[in-house]
C-alpha cells in the first residue's frame, strides 16, 4: 500500500472511530471487533484523536480570547478618545464681583473637568483585560467552617457505613 493510500485509509478510520466512539457510545473492544482492527490500533487512535480535539479546542479558545482582547483594546481607545474630547472645554458664564467697586464683570471661562464616565470605562476595560489574561490577583474566600482532613474523611466514612 502506497503512503498515500496508507493516510487516506487512516484518515477515513480515525473518522468512523471518531464517529463510534462520539455518536454511539460504543467501547473500544466492539469498536476494534466492528472495523476489524485491534483494541491496541483503538486505544491508539483515540489517543491521537483526543490529542487532536484538545489542540483544536486551545486553538479555539486563544482565537477567542485573541477577539476579545482586540473588542476591548477598540473600546478602550474609544473611550480615552472621548475623553481627550470631553477636555476641550466647556465654556460657561461666571458673574465676579471685583472688589473696589459693586460693578459685575461677565467673563467666560473655559471649564477642563472631563467626563469621568470615559474614564469609568477605560478601567473596566482594564479590568477585563485583566481578568481574561489571567492576572488578577486570587481573591481569598473564606467558607467560615473549618473542618480537618481526619474529620472530612471520618465523616465520608461514617456516611459510607450508613448509606
């Protein structure tokens, strides 16, 4: 059989294994008996499959959390931009009062207070950033009960002897 031939007729029995062993919940010795193949050749290519679905599967999660994170950098940027514009200035009237005369003087003044809202969302954008790469840090928690291992598994026992 020619390497060709060799990795298509793999290809198509990792797929049926794949198949039984997914769909019909079937076990490795009938798998081996139905394809007319060994349990070992099973037991491997199961491996293989497994090995398969698991890189798949954190490929999949790094290309989601990789979206996420360009989502949030996008908002992010929007928010420090909308801030830099709420900086501008708002221009209001202001009555001063000088202190040698009762005359009132209008004057304009320019106000640089920014809006805090921006910045309420840059640091929630910070704080996801954060909490999807992973480095917060670990929140204690505190149950209130505390229980030694010799109790637990006294307790497991004792639970086992009665049930």
């Amino acid at each position: 059989m020619t390497p060709d031939k060799q990795t298509l007729n793999k290809a198509r029995l990792l797929k049926r294994i794949a198949e039984l062993y997914l769909y019909e919940n079937r076990t490795q010795t009938d798998m081996a008996a139905t394809l007319g193949v060994s349990r070992t050749t099973i037991g491997r290519y199961l491996g293989e499959l497994r090995d398969a679905w698991q890189k798949s599967a954190l490929m999949d999660f790094d290309e989601a959390r990789k979206r996420e994170l360009a989502k949030i950098e996008q908002l992010e940027t929007e928010y420090w931009a909308s801030w830099k514009q709420s900086l501008g200035g708002e221009e209001r009237e202001a009555n001063t009062s000088l202190a040698d005369s009762e005359d009132c003087e209008q004057r304009r003044e320019r106000q640089a207070a920014g809006n805090p809202r921006y910045l309420q969302g840059v640091q929630w954008c910070i704080d996801k950033r954060c909490e999807i790469l992973g480095i917060n840090a670990a929140k204690k928690v505190e149950s209130g009960v505390q229980v030694t291992f010799s109790e637990l598994v006294k307790g497991v026992y004792a639970d086992h002897r009665a049930g």
